[in-house]
C-alpha cells in the first residue's frame, strides 16, 4: 500500500478520506493525534503527523 501522510499542525485533524491516492471516500471523522505524534485514519490508513512542536520555542 502507498503511504500516505499528511504532515498537520493541529492536534486534532478531520478525514474523510477525500483526495487520497485511491480515491477512497467514507464519513467524515476527527482524529485526535496520539501522544507519539501521528495518528492513523481507521477508514483509509492515512497518517497524520504531527509537526506543530517543530517551530514551538519552547520544546
Ligand atoms: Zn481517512
């Protein structure tokens, strides 16, 4: 499978597959990303990392 990631600055992100490699669609959810810092879309395996600490001065 293409890895499909999407590189986010909020900690909470909306998928509903729209746009992704193989056109899956499916209903509309909010994911809350994980402490590790991604968190994977149940429907379309979409990653989302993310990466809002990276210009955060104080981490
Ligand atoms: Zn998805």
């Amino acid at each position: 499978m293409i890895e499909d990631i999407r590189y986010v600055d909020t900690k909470v992100v909306n998928c509903d597959g729209n746009s992704s490699h193989d056109g899956l669609v499916h209903p509309s959810i909010y994911l809350t990303i994980a402490k590790e810092g991604k968190v994977e879309c149940p429907y379309c395996s979409r990653t989302f990392i993310y990466e809002g600490t990276r210009s955060d001065p104080h981490s």
